[in-house]
C-alpha cells in the first residue's frame, strides 16, 4: 500500500493511480474508501450474496447511473482507504484463496458492520474493465461461515443445487471457520460548530393525536436551534377534534396547520412538503419527544460529514407516559453501542432530516404505499439510489411514545379484516380483496419489486417459505405444511396487487 497525506495532514493508503486532485475533496466527505471498481467489470459482483440478505439490504444491487454512490464492490488493484480505517477494520482477511473476495468481505464488513463508508466515485481511476476472477465454492461458503450464521449456508447449498459435488465440498471443506467476532466501528467524528444560518422545516403528518402533537410543538419551542417552519398535516375527522388544539402561542417559528381531506401518511406528507421552504426538511411522526438539541444536532452532522440526509436514532418508549428523563436513561444504557454513524441500512420518517434539493428532486412520498407499509424504506433508498449517502445519526435521538390509539395505522389495520366490514384500501385500486387476504403487505412487495430485480424476487420467496416451514415451532409443522397451498396463494395474491401498483408507476398525488 502506498501513502498520500492530504492538506489536513491526513494519512491514505492507496493501491493502483487515482486521480490525486481529488483526494482531498474526497477525504472531507462522508466517504472512507473510494474506487472505480463499477466501471471495471466489478459492478454486482459475488450475487450469491442474495441467498442471506435476499432483499432486505438497500445496497445488495449497485446503483445506476450516478456519478458517486455507495458500493462495497472493491477493486483490490485499485482504491483509496483512510489509513485509520484500513487499521480499525484489519486490512484483507487473507484467509480467501481470492484476492476478489478480500476486497469484497473488506468493502462488504466496512459498510455493513463497521460504520466506514464505501464509495464509488467516476473516474477517480481509469475505467479499463479486466474480467473479474471466479469465486470458488469453498472461498464462497467460507464468507458465509465466517460473517452469516450456518442456517444460511445450509439455504445457499440448497438453493445452488444439492446435486453439486463441488457445492458440497466448499461446504465442508469451510466448515472449520466459525462465525467473526463483530467489527469495532470506526471513530465517529467530532461534530463541527452550525455554519451560517439553515432554514430548517419540521414536518409532522398526525391523526387522532392531537394532544401528542402539541407536546412535540412545545418541545420544537425550546430547541437550541429551533426550525423556522413547524408543519401539521391533521387528518383528525373534523367531529373528533379538539376545539382547542393548536391555539395560536408565541412560538419562535411559524406554525401551519393544515386539515388533510385525503387519506394516507404519504399523502399527508407531500401535502406538508407543498407548505415548506426551508434548506432542510426534517420529518417526524406525531407521538415523539425530542431533546432541545435535536434539530441542531441534524444539521450539524450533515454539515459535517457534506451529505444530504440521515436518518436519527429512534428509542422505543416502554409506554405512553414516558418522557425526555426515560430517553436519557435508555441512551446511557446503550454507552459506546449509541456511537456507529455509517451509511444507514434503513430509513424512518420517524426521525430524518434531509436537503431541501433532494426533497425537491424525489417530488415527495410515493403514494403507492399509501394503506400499507414500506414507505419509510422506500424513501429513504430513493434518496440513496439518486447518489446521496443517507447516515446513520445517532447525535439527533428521539423517544418513540407509540400510543394504543390514533395515527395512520388505524386505516391500514382494516387490511387484515375480510368481508362485508372491510374498509377498502388504497392498494386495492379496482379490484377488492376477497376471502385470499394477500401477504406480506402488498405495498411491502410492491417495494421489493420495485426495488430489487425479479432473480431476488424470487429468493425472496424461495426464503420466505423456508423460513415459513423451517422456524416454526416443531409440534407446528404438520400444519405448516398442510397450510403451505393457502400461505402460496396469500403471497401470489400480494405479488398481483404489487404487480398493479406498478403499472401505475410512481405517484405523488
């Protein structure tokens, strides 16, 4: 490994001949490694990956068409690591045979385990494309046994086919490496002072809620650094709301309330996003107590790490009377496990901030997922597809109160009531459900196909059943497998509406 030191006295390691006017840029962004690995044959390289993480990790696929993204596929010939996270996360495991898959697992524990953040970056290296060597079967199930617990070994042999002696002896052959000791996460870097003076845009869609809504607002009141604008989108039926919510007070920031006719979270949403002007968007839900630096905290990191959106800590409340002494509690019993930023492998719009131009560039909530869940995922690998590196923030924490009664789930639980009592849900579109109630979600599914190809589709299945019939209880599985034809049509039924809800396309209103 050969060193460049950059402006700031910081030391990189580097293989191969970057473009070294960029190093310094790069080295006060949110990335750690940077390569050109997808436009030298690597792009979605080891797809056996699939047989673990099926579609329940955003950055499985490498993204398209963008000029700096997320991706662990590392060309070991030729990247960029910071120095004290080529130490932190232990270099290449050279136990593997092949140097593709030393590269990969690196690039691979960095991003999922380790807090470190791997880039694709366009033409920081020449872009001559050489063939990516072939893993060997026992390199292959080595990585599993080494980072995946057995049972997913066992559904990768399963699923590349029992026949294959080879398939057996990598099997075996890993069979003496045990599971990897968690990756310590690298530093998380110091926060650095508010520069200028960001507008910031608090979103809170509710419903039912009125009484949560206006605790939220007083704790909006007497943040450090308060937001400019504080947007209520109510969908409370207009003969249960309180005459006296929302009454005007001498709030340091403009309050909008505005009397939602529609129906749906993601339509609430982009209604409050029409009102917003501010450089920063946060989104948050209505039963949720904040700390008086929460908003400042969410811009801060931003600001530190230059990127676009994060996604904060959300901690769940033990019940509804909980408050900012029980937060933190439960903060200072989580001690050094809190501090991991990364990049974020999930989204809530429970808890984010995001930049007014990837707001901007989105339009706002597909509303396909109005009635079901999924949005929140969704939105946030929107974000992440268009080249923003989304975080991880644990600076910006929240107390989730969770309250029996009110939100937007009170619409989507009449999914699961059949008959002649069934509210029908937006997803349904013209056709009703009848006696096949589909799962999972429909608007789950709608997600997976939208976001992930129809191979991963299909493992998700293939998984989905295994899981089914495999998990359970065993005095259970007689009847798992006698219910196994009912449980196929429930999850064809949910792939149909999917299927419909993608004929329509994207939608925002």
């Amino acid at each position: 490994m050969k060193e460049y030191t950059t402006a700031s006295g910081e030391l990189l390691l580097y293989q191969g001949n970057p473009d070294f006017t960029r190093l310094d840029e790069l080295a006060n962004g949110a990335g750690d490694i940077w390569h050109s690995a997808l436009d030298q044959g690597y792009r979605d390289a080891f797809p056996e990956l699939v047989y673990q993480t099926a579609v329940f990790w955003w950055y499985i696929n490498d993204f398209k068409n963008e000029a700096r993204s997320i991706s662990w596929r590392i060309n070991p010939e030729a990247f960029v690591v910071r120095k004290t996270v080529w130490d932190s996360i232990g270099g290449f495991d050279a136990d593997y045979s092949s140097k593709l898959l030393q590269a990969l697992e690196f690039g691979y524990q960095c991003l999922r385990n380790g807090g470190a953040i791997p880039l694709y970056i366009k033409g920081l290296f020449e872009g001559n494309s050489n063939p990516v060597s072939l893993i060997s079967a026992t390199d292959r199930y080595m990585f599993f046994r080494k980072n995946f617990k057995i049972e997913h070994s066992f559904f990768m042999l399963y699923r590349q086919g029992l026949w294959r002696f080879n398939e057996w002896q990598g099997f075996f052959k890993a069979r003496k490496y045990n599971l990897k000791p968690t990756v310590k996460s690298i530093e998380v870097r110091e926060l650095r002072p508010l520069e200028g003076k960001p507008t910031v845009s608090y979103i809170i869609p509710t419903m039912l809620r009125q009484d949560f809504t206006e605790r939220l607002i007083d704790d909006l009141s007497r943040q450090s650094y308060p937001p400019t604008q504080v947007v209520v989108v109510d969908a409370t039926p207009e003969e249960k709301r309180s005459s006296q919510a929302y009454q005007k007070k001498n709030y340091p920031f403009e309050l909008i309330i505005h009397w939602q006719e529609t129906k749906g979270s993601c339509r609430a949403r982009n209604e409050a996003i029409a009102h917003c002007n501010g450089d920063y968007f946060i989104f948050g839900d209505d039963d949720i107590c904040i700390p008086d630096d929460f908003v400042e905290k969410h811009i801060r990191i931003l600001q530190t790490y230059q990127t676009g959106a994060c996604n904060g800590l959300d901690i769940r409340a033990d019940h509804p009377e909980q408050n900012l002494t029980d937060l933190s509690c439960k903060l200072e019993a989580l001690g050094s496990s809190r501090w991991k930023v990364g990049a974020t492998p999930n989204y809530s719009n429970a808890n984010s901030c995001v930049k007014k131009e990837w707001v901007d560039q989105l339009v706002g909530n597909d509303i396909n997922f109005d009635g079901g869940y999924g949005e929140d995922s969704d939105f946030g690998l929107s974000l992440a597809k268009l080249g923003v590196t989304v975080l991880f923030n644990p600076f910006s924490a929240n107390l989730h109160l969770k309250p029996a009664i009110g939100g937007y789930r009170w619409w989507g639980a009449q999914a699961k009531v059949k008959g002649k009592k069934r509210k029908k849900q937006p997803w349904e579109l013209d056709i009703p459900v009848d006696m096949i109630r589909p799962v999972p979600s429909p608007t789950v599914m709608y997600g997976i196909i939208k976001h992930f190809t129809p191979q991963q589709l299909i493992e998700y299945k293939h998984k989905y059943f295994f899981l089914y019939l495999f998990k359970g209880a065993k005095w259970s599985l007689i009847y798992r497998f006698l219910n196994f034809p009912y449980k196929n049509l429930q999850f064809k039924r949910s792939v149909f509406y999917a299927k419909k809800l993608m004929e329509l396309g994207v939608r925002h209103q």
